[in-house]
C-alpha cells in the first residue's frame, strides 16, 4: 500500500505539473514502472514535461532503480537528434564516471629503495554479505544492495528460488549510489560524445553551437581536482582532443610522460570548424554564460588565438556583457574588444559612466584611456566630474580629476559640488585631490567654514592631509576661529598631531580657552602605541601654559604626570623637564605637584 501511495503521488504531481515532482519520482525505486512513466514522460508536449528532464539530470544520478528512466530518455533524446538534451546528457554521464587518486608505497628489497605511486582507480561497490542477500522470512523480500538494471532471483536454503511481485517488493532507498556499472558508465560517456563526433562530419554547421552549449553546463565543482578534469571525456574531446599532452586510452585519457594539466591549451576536435567567423559569436556567448573556469579560460583562448585578429564592430551591449562578468579575466578581455569596437564616440555619458562601474582595476584602466579619447571634458558637467574624481579605483578618480581641473568654478552651487570632494576614496590621488579643492574653497572670496571642515573630516587620511594645505599663515583658514574650534573635536590622531605641531608656529589657536586645548594634548600624550617628536612639543606647550596660567595647573599637571610615568624614556624625560620648568617659575605649584607626583622628591632649595 505504501508503495502504492507514492505512484499515484508521482503520477498526481506529473498531470499537475507540481514542482515536487522530480523529488517523489526520485524516491519511486521500482523499475517496471518507471519504465512504463518514462515512455510517457518523453514523448509529453509540455514545455514543463521537458524542463523537468534537464533538471533530473542536473541532479545527481543516484536514486536507486533509475537506469531504466536514464536509458530511455537518452535513447530518445538521440534518436530525436535532440542537440540539447544530449548536450545535458554528456555532462550527466561525464559526472558520475568519477575514479579516486590513490597512493601505494613500493620498496624494492634488492637495491632498499623506497617509493610512492598514485593511480587512478575507480571506487568499489560493496557487495551484501550473505545475510543481507537472504529475503526475510516475512514480509516483502528486501535487498539493499540489489542492482537495479536487473531482477535476479534470491534463494532460500530451504524453500528454493523465490520470485517476488513488483507489487510487493519494497525498493530499497540507497543515498549517494552513482547508476550503473563503470564499464556501463564509461560506455555512456563514449555513446554521448560520439553523437557531437557524429555531427561534426554531418551537420558541421550545427557542431560549434551544440558542443558550446555543452560545455556550458560543466560547474566549477565538476571540474574541482585534475582527476575530475581526465574523467570528463566530452569536454577533453571537445577542448583539448588534439594536444600532445594528453595521450588517449579505449576508457581514459591519461598524462603523457613529463607533462601536466597545466600545459593544456585550446587544442579542439575539428578545429577548422571554430575557426569559421560564425564560431566567434558562439564562443562570446559561451565565455559570458559558461559556469566552470575551465571552459571559460578554454574559449577565451580560442577567441583570441583565432578571431581577435579579425573581430570588428561588436555592439558595445555586447561587450558590456563581459565587462559585467564576475571573473576579472572576462572583463580584461572585454576591455581588449572594446577598443576595437566602432561607435565609441556616439556612446551617451550615460553609457560610459555604466562601463566604469565595473570593479576590475586593470579593465577600467582601457576603459577610461579609451573615456579620455573619445570624450570631450564639456559633456560633462561638474557634478559628474566631481562623481568620477571621488570614485575609488585610481584610473576613474584620475580621469575625474582632469576632467574637473578643466572646468571653471564660478558661484555657489560650484562651490558646493567642489566641496563634495572631501567624499574621495581614491589614496593614491587623494591629497592631490584635497590640495586643489582647498585652493578653490580656501581663498578670502569663496572661503566657508562648512565646506572647509568637511575635508578634515574626510574618512581617508590621504584627504585629511592635503586639507592642512589650507592653514597657512594669512589664509582666512588660519584666522578662523570656528575651524579651529572644529578641529580640537577631531576624532582623528592625525589631525591632533597636525594641530599641537601647528600650535609651535603660533602662540596660541584663536579662540581656543586652556581647557580645551587640554583635551588635545591629554589625547595626544595619552598615545601609549606611539611615539614622535609632537609628544615632546606638547610636554612644551603644556609647560608654557602652566607658567602663563597658574590656574590651569590642576587640570594640566595630570596630563604631566602621565608622561612622566611613560614607558618611553625621552617622554619622561621631557615631562619631568616640564614639571621642573613650571615648579622653578612658579614655586607655589610645588604642593600640587607634590599631590599628582608624590614619588617626585622636592628639595627646599628647589620648592623655595
């Protein structure tokens, strides 16, 4: 009844066309009918029926008793001269002749040397002892390891031969069992292989797009270690059947003497077939739509061996089909077609800007060499040059950059674009970058607090550097108190290491109180993970201030104690100095001194 239960599932969910379909027919184990479903499973019009074919075998081939379901529909699939189906079907059958490296040790007794051999061997089947080959005494007859292209009768010690009914035998489920025997397997492949040989010599036209789609449905994984690469008998015949490295075998392919997997290049089965001008539009579509590196490196080899040469006026959406590809030697090899592509210069800026979205540095380099060529710098305008100058591959932040130094800044919406620089993400232009856009918004016309103090908060430090371009003595940078306020509240250690040294060049920032110019020399000072020569100078200033203002003593002489404590001998040096400094100028300082330092001894001639 259970057995019974599971056909009519399958049978409901063909008729309804139901997506679990293929699963509870993957479950079904037994083979008169499935024999019976297949017949009418392959001569079904739907494009559904059909559909489900390429996905069962896109799945693996290991339900139980299905080799009945496989021979059939590949019988058909070749007397239909189906091109797509026995295309899936040759990648189906190269996956489950799959053989195992294995490594045996040798040592020759005569001459005491020992060695290593590995071979390649294809996995047993383990066979049932005999007590799982015995049918039980009840119940239907079970037999976990029974093939399933045959229904061999079991004995019994004491009752003979029993031949049970397919309406009681219960199937067993067996996970991960590739169908059929190896040799059953290996003549699959050589069958599915000999139908595109076949068509080469009869229908040479059809060959280049039949044997593409082929090689399109091989995965990464199927191809993941070079014993997975000799097993896949189609593609080596299809890729690599004229090169001197292989040297063919009735079953396998194998190694020459010396030579390695990594010596193949394009070397197909009737080569003079890809080399037709039709041939290059297949292998395009098969580079951007192949789904394993191996055939995408293969066609890419071919393409530029054979058509590079001659390939001319290739729509730029084609192109732009390589330039999307994930795989960064796709996209090289669409920038190399899209210089010999015509029409460049009727391309929008719309069109271009899409072709440098791509993400491959060296493609984007051809791309806008080839940008720089064909565009003039007045089809842009500034917004768009100022995206480009902020983009983070350097050959787009490049090419933005001296499209933005040709334009003229005249107003405040052009000042406002300029300011957006401070946004650049590109370290190797990135203080040029800032050193042009200071010019521009730093001087006494078009100066702006705003605008300016989004450059020392850029988030790239190439930026950050190139903004103190701008404090110079005489610029209104240099005077404003409100940058200045801004800066003591950076949260950038550059920035406040910048800010102490340029607090040595004048006597005090405007507008800035004791108390907050504290907090930077505290943070500064308070840098355990780095020296430098702003540590000392701070120790200084705090010194002078402490002399200058008696008051600011008990909120800077912890600052002192700090460094004074510093693992680095110079800083303690120069923060004992300080406190030395300070004591000396002014003695009543002494006793507070005393409070933060009290392992710091004073003599009454030096607190006097």
């Amino acid at each position: 009844m259970e057995e019974r239960a599971a056909w009519l599932l399958v049978e409901e969910y063909f008729a309804a066309g139901d997506e679990r379909f293929l699963a509870s027919l993957r479950d079904y184990h037994v083979p008169a009918r499935l024999a019976v479903f297949t017949d009418r499973w392959k001569k079904d019009p739907r494009p559904w029926a059909r559909l489900q074919i390429f996905n069962y075998l896109d799945l693996p081939l290991n339900a139980s008793a299905h080799e009945t379901v496989v021979k059939r529909l590949f019988k058909n699939a070749e007397e239909q001269n189906d091109d797509e189906l026995m295309a899936a079907f040759a990648v189906a059958f190269d996956r489950i002749a799959r053989r195992r490296l294995k490594r045996r040790f040798r040592y020759d007794w005569q001459t005491r040397q020992s060695w290593q051999e590995e071979t390649l061997r294809a996995p047993h089947n383990r066979l049932p002892t005999p007590a799982e080959s015995r049918p039980p005494s009840r119940g239907p007859v079970k037999n976990p390891f029974l093939g399933a292209a045959e229904f061999p009768a079991v004995r019994d010690a004491a009752k003979g031969p029993v031949k049970p009914q397919w309406e009681s035998y219960e199937w067993p489920r067996l996970k991960n069992r590739r169908l059929f025997k190896h040799r059953t397997r290996y003549y699959l492949r050589r069958r599915a292989w000999r139908y595109f040989r076949r068509m080469g010599f009869a229908r040479p036209g059809d060959y280049p797009a039949a044997v593409a789609r082929m090689l399109g449905g091989y995965r990464d994984e199927d191809l993941a270690s070079g014993e997975n690469i000799l097993d896949s008998w189609s593609l080596l015949h299809a890729c690599f059947y004229e090169s001197d490295v292989l040297e063919w075998g009735a079953t396998h392919p194998k190694l020459r003497d010396g030579r390695s997997l990594r010596e193949l290049t394009a070397a197909p089965q009737f080569p003079d077939l890809w080399k037709a001008p039709a041939a290059a539009r297949v292998l395009l579509d098969l580079i951007v739509e192949a789904k394993a590196r191996l055939v995408r490196v293969w066609a890419m080899q071919l393409l530029r061996r054979e058509h590079l040469g001659n390939i001319s006026g290739i729509p730029v959406a084609s192109i732009r089909r390589l330039l999307d590809h994930s795989d960064g030697e796709v996209q090289l090899l669409g920038a190399e077609l899209l210089e010999k592509a015509r029409g460049l210069e009727q391309l929008t800026i719309d069109q271009w800007l899409e072709l440098l979205s791509i993400q491959n540095v060296t493609a984007l380099d051809a791309i806008a060499r080839l940008m720089a060529r064909h565009v003039a710098a007045d089809r842009l305008d500034l917004r768009q040059c100022v995206k480009l100058a902020c983009a983070e591959p350097a050959p787009v932040a490049r090419l933005g950059f001296d499209f933005l130094r040709s334009k003229p800044i005249h107003g405040k919406e052009d000042l406002d674009a300029v300011a957006d620089l401070s946004a650049a993400r590109c370290a190797s232009l990135g203080k040029e970058i800032a050193t042009w856009a200071m010019a521009q918004l730093a001087t006494a016309d078009s100066y702006d607090v705003d605008r300016v103090s989004r450059f020392f908060d850029s988030l790239l430090a190439e930026v950050r550097e190139g903004a103190w371009g701008a404090l110079k003595t005489g610029s209104p940078a240099w005077d404003d108190t409100s940058l200045w306020s801004r800066l003591v509240e950076t949260p950038y250690d550059d920035v406040r290491l910048r800010f102490v040294s340029a607090l040595q060049e004048r006597t005090s920032a405007p507008g800035l109180s004791t108390d907050q110019l504290s907090a930077v020399w505290a943070r500064v000072l308070l840098g355990i993970h780095r020296g430098g020569r702003q540590k000392l100078i701070a120790l200084r200033q705090i010194s002078d201030a402490v002399r200058a203002d008696p008051s600011s003593a008990d909120r800077l002489l912890p600052v002192l104690a700090v460094a004074i404590r510093s693992v680095r001998l110079p800083e303690a040096r120069s923060g004992l100095a300080a406190v030395v400094m300070v004591i000396e100028a002014r003695p009543e300082l002494a006793e507070l001194a005393s409070k933060y330092l009290p392992e710091l001894q004073l003599t009454p001639q030096e607190a006097a």
